[in-house]
C-alpha cells in the first residue's frame, strides 16, 4: 500500500509541476540548459506556495517570479562536486529534491 501512496504522490506532484511550467516548456523547447532551469524553478515554487507564480522567462536574471510581496528576479545556479561522476551528481541531485518534498509533504 505504501508503494501506490508514494506513486500516486508523485503522479500529483507531477501534474502540479507542469501546472507551474507547462506553459513556458514549448519556448524553451530544444533547450536542454533553459529547460533544466525551468523544471528548477517550478521545483522550487512547489516548494514554497501557490502564491508564488513565474511572471515572465529571461536570460538575467533567469526568470521573473510574481509573489504577494511583488516582482522578483531568480537566477538559475547549479552548484557541483566537480570530483564526482556526471551520474552521481544527477543522482545526488534528484535524491535532494526527492527528501526535500517528502518532508514538505510530511510537515
């Protein structure tokens, strides 16, 4: 049973993911490094509320996110174990996001 929760979590988490950035993929279609920083950024808004949205998609800083306080610029940054393989940083990377919103979920 444990198993079809964490499923269908992620399934949800999924649909409230491209609800965030689903309208902003087919700009940055092609993109591999615009893409990465969009599917970051609506991560990270998930993270935080509903009340915070993407205004608008810029190169600086990276994006504009509009939240009750007003307009602010996000910029993208990754930061990497260079003594680490491509592969464990991904995933390491995914493992972090992963923790992160199961204790969002879990408080």
């Amino acid at each position: 049973m444990e198993h079809n929760k964490l499923i269908d979590w992620m399934n949800e988490s999924e649909k409230k993911l491209f609800a965030i950035i689903g309208k902003y993929l087919d700009e940055v279609k092609g993109n591999n490094k615009k893409t990465t920083e969009i599917c970051h950024i609506g991560k990270f808004i998930m993270l935080l509320n509903e009340s915070v949205s993407i205004f608008r998609l810029s190169e600086s800083p990276d994006c504009l996110l509009n939240t009750n306080q007003g307009i602010i610029g996000l910029e993208h940054q990754i930061i990497v174990n260079k003594s680490l393989r491509k592969q464990e940083i991904r995933q390491d990377f995914c493992s972090v996001i992963f923790l992160i919103l199961i204790l969002k979920k879990i408080m």
